[in-house]
C-alpha cells in the first residue's frame, strides 16, 4: 500500500459496528483480571486506546513499531537517557536546542562524555560509530538545512550496542526512512508536520528492536512521558491529510526558495532543493523530496528580518513549524542560537496558496528595505 494510503486507512477498528475513528479514551485507570496481569491497567504504562491508534498507524510508516510520547522532547529524552554512565553521544555541532542541553547537562554532571560532530562531515560521523554508545543524527537539520549523508552513516558497520537516532522531524516520514537505512531509533516531533495545526504536542520513536522498544517504553512509564488521549486523537486525525498537507507546502516551498534566491533583497536561502545548497546532491541520493523548512537572511542588519517578520500580513510570525499555516522567525536572537547568522529567518512553508505566500513576503521586503 502507498504510504499516503495507509496514512488514511491504517490504525482503524474493522471489526463490525466499530466507530471510524478510535473515540478519544479520557482514563487512567481500567478494569483488572486476576488472569491476566500483563492486562492494560493505567495510562502512564499502557496508554489508552486512543494511542493504540496512533502507535499502529505510526509505526508502519517508518518500518517499525512506534511509540508516542507528550512531546518530541520527551521522546528524544527517552533515547538521550539510556546512555550509560561514563558513555559516549555524538551530537550535531547544532541539534535542536532541548536535545543540545540534555547532552550538555549531562556532560557538564560527568554524566557522559559528548562529541559533536559537524553534519556534513560524513567521515566524522562514521569515526565516531566506533566509540560512541549513541550517535544522534538529526536532519534535514535546523536552521541550516544540512542533510547528512543517512545511508553511509546508518549503513556503516559498527559495534554492536552502539545505537544510532535519527531525528526525522523535518522529513516526516514520508521523505525519508531511516530505519531502511540502517538506523536503529527515528524520532519525530509530532507536534510538527505529522499533527499539522499547531494544535497539539507529541512526539514519537519507531523502532525495529524489540529489546529497544521495551526499554522505552518502560522508560516512558517511569518517568511519564505519556502522551493525553486528546492529543492522541488530535496527532491521529492530523496524521491522516500528512502526505496532501507535505506535497503542498513542499511544492510551495521549492517555488519560493527558488524565487527568494534570484531577489535583491535577499543574500542567502538554504533549502536542500536547491542546487545551490551544500548538501542538495546528497538529498537527492536518498530523499524523495526536500520537504517544507527553509531559511533565508535579508540583506542589511539583523534588526531588519525581525522587523520583516513583524511585517507579515498573512504569514505568521511564530515559533513553530509544520503547520498548515506558513510561520517565519528570526532565530539568532532566541537563547542559546547565538551561533545562527543574524538575519537568519526560518521559514516553514504551509498550505496558503503560493501566491499569497509570496506576495506577502514580497510586500514584507519592500516594507523593510534598507535605504541609503
Ligand atoms: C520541535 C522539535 C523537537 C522537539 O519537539 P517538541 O514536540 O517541541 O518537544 C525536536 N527536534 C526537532 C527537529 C524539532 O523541530
């Protein structure tokens, strides 16, 4: 079955007189039988039905079995926290920032000891295969929209235990399939493209070891990282339209960065489709498309793409991303990105029609040209 079929059809109740969609379960607690202790008890370890749905319908989609989490961090930080004490973790030089400050924090308590390794540098990444207990991956990557070479990484031989995490958020699971690759752990922020509205958080890990599996899910019971049966439904109902919502705003995305890259107001744009992107020839080997993230930098001083986004008339200025609505942020000035060019405005494409997108950008621009 096609991917976007199953997005649909997967993770239903065919049995006769079933509701459609899995009602929204609002219970912690289930009735016991003395015969069967291993029976669904409470929602911090069993979840409820309502994530039965989601884990089904999300774990093909990666080639595994999934389990949901109350936010991608909370997913990221069951994976981050099996490392053993004294270990090591290879992490992008630049990781989403929650997964940069458990690897930091951890380091800093002589926890773990952590390396961090430029995405573009695939020799680095697989050297490190041989001494790290976890090698983090995470692309295309935030802001720069590095992609990292996937299939030399994963596919490299390495020793066994040695676990490597794919952080798939901006792919989805539609662009790529670490797991094919050879990756033993995707994590997904499903607040993102896989919920779609800005209406919810969760996050997920799939994963095709079922010793790994059980280690996470008992870790997601311990420390309660379950996800809410609202949220359960809400990630589900967004997940059905994922593959419609990504081929629209991937269209779009790949037509504005086109035309952002020829306009005099702009210096740089990083989007994977481009060929002037570092890594697009590597994308193309692996990725079957380039997906909805970009970023770009206005030209003249910093202040000015904060003022560009203040200037937006349809699209938002806000933080997050993978919503059918197209948002846009300046990044260096949020705590911690200090390292991020300074005019540097992420941009997630949504679902606006690409003319309104542009124009918007466009009327934007011209607001805040620089004169002199
Ligand atoms: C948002 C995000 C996360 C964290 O997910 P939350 O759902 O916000 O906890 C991790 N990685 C990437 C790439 C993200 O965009």
């Amino acid at each position: 079955m096609e991917t976007s079929s199953w997005l649909i059809s997967g993770g239903r109740d065919r049995t006769v007189g079933a509701p459609l969609n899995v009602p929204i379960v609002p219970s912690s607690n289930f009735l016991l039988q003395s015969s069967d202790p291993e029976g669904r008890s409470y929602a911090r370890a069993h979840g409820t039905q309502s994530t039965d749905a989601l884990e089904a319908l999300l774990g093909p989609l990666d080639g595994g079995e999934a389990l949901v989490f109350s936010s991608g961090m909370a997913a990221a930080a069951a994976v981050l926290h099996r490392v053993p004490f004294g270990g090591t973790i290879a992490i992008p030089l630049d990781p989403y920032h929650g997964v940069k400050h458990i690897a930091i924090e951890g380091e800093a308590l002589n926890r773990w000891r952590v390396i961090r390794l430029d995405l573009a540098d695939t020799n680095s990444w697989v050297a490190a295969l041989e001494t790290a207990d976890l090698v983090w991956l995470e692309s295309p990557a935030n802001p720069l929209m590095t992609v990292a070479d996937l299939p030399t990484i994963c596919g490299a031989p390495r020793p066994t235990g040695t676990i490597v995490a794919v952080d798939s958020t901006f792919a989805t699971p539609l662009l790529q399939r670490p797991l094919g690759l050879g990756a033993d752990v995707v994590m997904h922020s499903a607040t993102k493209f896989i919920g779609g509205h800005s209406d919810l958080m969760a996050g997920s890990i799939t994963t095709s070891n079922s010793d790994l599996l059980e280690e996470f899910r008992s870790r997601r019971t311990i420390t309660g990282g379950s996800i809410g049966a609202l949220e359960s439904f809400l990630t589900l109902r967004g997940a059905r339209t994922l593959s419609l919502r990504l081929e629209q705003a991937q269209r779009s995305a790949q037509t504005l960065a086109e035309r952002l890259l020829e306009h005099s107001e702009i210096s740089t744009v990083r989007y994977p489709g481009l060929e002037t992107h570092p890594t697009h020839s590597v994308a193309k080997t692996f990725m079957s498309g380039f997906g909805a993230m970009m970023s770009f930098d206005p030209t003249g001083p910093g202040e000015r793409a904060g003022a560009l986004c203040d200037s937006l008339k349809m699209v938002f200025h806000a933080t997050s991303l993978g919503g059918v609505e197209s948002t846009m942020e300046r990044r260096a000035v949020i705590a911690g990105q200090e390292d991020i060019p300074p005019s540097l405005i992420r941009f997630s494409v949504g679902c606006e029609d690409v003319e309104d997108i542009w124009n918007d950008i466009s009327q934007a621009l011209d607001i805040t040209k620089v004169t002199n």
